[in-house]
C-alpha cells in the first residue's frame, strides 16, 4: 500500500511540474508590452491569461500535494 502513495505521489510532481512550465511558458507571451494591451484591449485574451495562471497555480498545488504524498510512502516504508 505504501508504493502506491509515492507511485502516486512521483506521478503527481510529474504533472504539476509539466502544467507549470508549460504555463510558464506561455504566460510569458502575455506578459510582455504587446500582450498586456492584447489582454487590456480583448476579453478572450485576458480569459486565456487567467486559465494559464490558474494552470500554473494547479500546477504547484499538484506538486505540493505530490511531495507530501511521496513523504507519507518513504515514511510508511521505513516503519516495515
């Protein structure tokens, strides 16, 4: 039972490490001079920003979570 936590747990690093930096990545169009008029001047623009960032947020709190996941099973793995 306790590889399942850090299975589950290094499975959830992985993807909150990939939505971050693909957000970063893109989040950057969107915060230089051009695209904060875009994002100023378009509503779907200023939608498409707002989803990165809430991507780049689940991003860290799934890596977060991952993490703790990951310390319960070495922890649970080390008290056999």
């Amino acid at each position: 039972m306790e590889n399942k936590y850090l299975t589950l747990g290094i499975v959830l690093i992985a993807i909150g490490i990939a939505l971050y930096m693909i957000a970063a990545i893109q989040l950057s169009d969107y915060e230089s001079v051009v695209g904060m008029l875009g994002r100023a001047l378009s509503p779907e623009v200023q939608q498409q920003y707002e989803t990165l960032k809430a991507c780049q947020v689940f991003g860290i709190l799934s890596g977060v979570g991952g993490l703790l996941l990951s310390v319960v099973g070495i922890a649970s793995s080390r008290k056999e």
